[in-house]
C-alpha cells in the first residue's frame, strides 16, 4: 500500500463517524437498559455473585460411564478436553462457568455458544461436532419462539446473538447453545433474574450505598441553613452560599475551623442516622437480598449468631439448599447438548464434584479417608488420588478387616461338629425349655409360684 493510500485511509478513519457500543448512551438509545450494571455497586448483591460464580468457577467437571459395575472414570475425548482444559483460546474452565453464572444470576440466564457443525450424513442421529465453546453476554441475546415454522422448525428455539463489538447478528439453533436459567421461571423457557424479585429493596440498598458514600466524600457534612441579618440580592446570596459550600464539604475540609463574619449563623441540618434506624434497615436489607439469592448470613460477614461450628453448618447447608439445584440444572444441560445419542445410550455422562468446596483440616481428611479404605468404600489408590499422590502396585483391591463376619454366623466360628465347642462340652440352647403346658418352665423351683 502506497503512502497516499495510507494517508487516505488514515484521514478517512479520523473523519468517519464510528459508535462505540459501550456508550451508555446509544445503548439507552438502542432499548439495552445500563441500569442494571450499577446495582453490582451494591455491597451484598455484589457479594451474592461474586460467592455464586465462583463457587460454579471452583468445582471440577468430571467425565464419567455408568457399567454394570457402577460408576467409573470415563477417558476423556475431544469434548471433555474442551470443557475441562480450554474451552477456547482465550477462557479458562473456571472462566467460563464463573461468567456463564455471573449472567445468569444478573440476567435470569446464560448462554454458551458450541461452535462447531452438524454431521452431513446423518450420522449418531444427527451429532453436533464441538470445535471449540464460547461464552454469550446475556444482555445481546435474544430467545425466539418459531412457532410457525419459519426457519424450517416448527416449535424449535432460536438464539438470536447481536455482537457488542461488530454489530453484527447471529443465530444459533437451540442444539448449539447451552441455556442455563434461574429456579424463578414461569413458562420453563426463559429464566427471571433476582433483581427483579427485589428490585425495590435492591434499589433501596443501592440508594443507601450512595448516601454514605457522598457523606464520606463530603466530609461527613450534610446540609446547613445560613442565616444572615439584612438582605442580600441574588447573585451576592449565590457567592456567599458558594463560599462557604466549599469551606464545609470535601474531605480536605474535614474537622477543619471556618471562620464566620458577625451577623451570620449556620446551623446544621443533621438527622441522626441512629435515630432514622438507619444501620438497621440496611442490615435487614442485606439479609433479604442475600436470603433470595440462598446465601447464608455468614457468607456475607454476617457473624452476630454464627460461631465456627455454625459457620461450618452453614457452608454444608449453602451447598445443599443452593448449589445442589445449580449443579443439577448445569449438568443436565451439559449433558443433553454435549453428548451425542450414542454415548448418552451408553451411559457417558458429566458431574461437577461437589466435594471440592467440602475440604477439611488435614486431621480429619485423613481420618475421613482411613475411614473408607478400611471399610473397603475406598480402594488404597483412590484414597491416594484424593490425596494427589500416584498410585501403587496392589492398591486398586478393597480391603476390609479379616475378622469381621455376618451377623448371621456370630458364635459358629466356636462349633464343631456334634454340637461341641472347641473347649469340649457340649454347646447348650439358650432358648427357655417348655413345660408340659407348653409354657416355658420357670427358673428356680418346680414349686414356686
């Protein structure tokens, strides 16, 4: 390219109008509401994602067949390698699942795009071919309904993409995206997003947020009314009010004296935020907001009626009551979308370990896996494994203590044949002998009563 032509080019790209799609403003303009992106502002609904996303960012994705002797590791393939490893050149596993829920929880759903093609010849029933997976932004995806059958798929879903740096529209068919939602959704298809639940009381916390923060910036000063003897024109009003506005606010003022001419007074307007209940009512909104998302007050350093053992109730509870209804809905999409047919029919499938986020103090780890090998739930080598160590020869037969036997047989290891024991004599029932009513015989007398 000549040096005209770059001159050119580079003129053109300096006059030429270009719109930046992280303007608030041509978004507002568009119908994309950038409202919602301040309530991350807000201490507890920030606390909320950040502790939902990345506990969906910590656990692992494990790849594994169901046989006819139970469960086993599955070697992983192409698709697992994906999930697992390198989603795409530029994510991460963790990455992925902690944007994928980041959307959700804010938007009511998250979409991940499959890149990849269908099989021409039909083959697997129509397999999808992963090439790589990418993540969606909620807020430039659209869901369609075709219930005509315009695109060739009557009842079929669509996802209409809108690229936030090109512009430019895509659409995807519902086997190429996974579509994750929250538990609010009232026709099964579209999730709703917390906020909208509490969308008062998440404003009321937001605006709280903003009325400490400009306290803080104003140096902990409210409003003042000025009084003055006589009386003063506008503009001279307007000065001496800028004066002293800018003598009183601002944290370098802070504490600082100001000297006030003779004949004027300024008396503060301060409301007592304890007498307001202030603190209080945020408190509670802090619970309510965390309390819809399903996060225990701990987990939003909420100590007042937690100890430790409480804290530690409460991290099992979160993954029961929480994380057990977010995991079940991401492995059951990931396996419809990701699988094909066949290795569904052969009992492939995909968990998160939940166990990830249940780690103890190494004290009782140990004890927990000395446990389980000894009762012969844990081979050696997958005691070791849960422990990072390599595995060792023999280490993959169960093992359980010689001297345990069937409740059924306790006391015949004494037997022999006849009826003896191994001391000699002659092992006796212990059942009660009937007397010539049939009644059992009592002990003692024949005679007594």
């Amino acid at each position: 390219m000549g040096i005209g032509n770059r001159i050119r080019n580079a003129v053109n790209a300096l006059v030429r109008p270009t719109a930046d799609l992280n303007d608030e403003k041509l978004l507002e303009w568009l119908g994309i509401n950038t409202k919602d992106k301040k309530l991350t502002g807000e201490v507890t609904y920030y606390t909320c994602l950040k502790m939902l996303s990345e506990t969906m960012g910590k656990l692992p994705l494990k790849y594994y067949q169901e046989t006819e002797r139970g469960k086993i590791r599955a070697d992983p393939d192409d698709v697992t390698r994906l999930l697992t490893i390198r989603p795409n050149k530029i994510m991460t596993p963790t990455t992925l699942w902690t944007a994928a829920e980041m959307n959700c929880q804010h938007y009511g759903n998250g979409y991940i795009w499959m890149r990849g093609e269908f099989a021409r010849d039909g083959t697997y029933g129509g397999a999808y071919t992963i090439y790589d997976i990418w993540l969606m932004q909620s807020c430039y995806v659209t869901v369609l309904m075709d219930d005509l059958g315009v695109f060739g798929g009557k009842g079929e879903i669509y996802y209409q993409y809108s690229d936030p740096m090109t512009g430019q529209q895509y659409f995807f068919k519902s086997e190429e995206v996974m579509h994750f939602k929250t538990w609010y959704s009232l026709d099964g298809i579209m999730g709703q997003p917390v906020r909208k639940i509490l969308k008062d009381m998440v404003g009321g916390a937001l605006e709280s947020q903003r009325y400490m923060n400009n306290l803080y910036e104003n140096g902990l000063s409210a409003s003042m009314a000025m009084q003055y003897l006589g009386d003063l024109d506008e503009p001279r009003r307007k000065a001496l009010e800028k004066k002293f506005a800018n003598a009183l606010t601002g944290p370098a003022n802070a504490g600082k004296v100001i000297p006030v001419p003779i004949g004027l007074q300024l008396t503060p307007l301060n409301m007592s935020m304890a007498d307001a209940q202030f603190f209080e009512l945020k408190k509670y909104s802090a619970l309510q907001i965390a309390g819809a998302f399903g996060i225990k007050p701990n987990q939003i350093n909420n100590y007042e009626k937690s100890s430790y053992a409480n804290s530690e109730t409460q991290q099992l509870a979160f993954l029961v009551d929480t994380m057990a209804y977010r995991l079940k809905m991401y492995e059951e999409e990931i396996n419809a979308k990701v699988l094909t047919p066949r290795k569904q029919k052969k009992g492939y499938f995909y968990k998160f370990n939940e166990k990830a986020i249940l780690r103890t103090d190494s004290k009782t780890q140990m004890q927990n896996i000395k446990t389980a090998i000894d009762g012969g739930l844990y081979t050696v080598n997958e005691g070791r494994e849960y422990l990072d160590k390599p595995a060792v020869e023999g280490g993959d037969v169960p093992m359980v203590n010689g001297t345990y036997i069937p409740l059924t047989m306790v006391g015949k290891q004494y037997q022999k044949e006849g009826g003896e024991n191994n001391a000699g004599t002659t092992v006796q029932s212990t059942e009660p002998t009937a007397g010539e009513d049939g009644d059992p015989k009592p002990d003692g007398d024949e005679g007594a009563a």
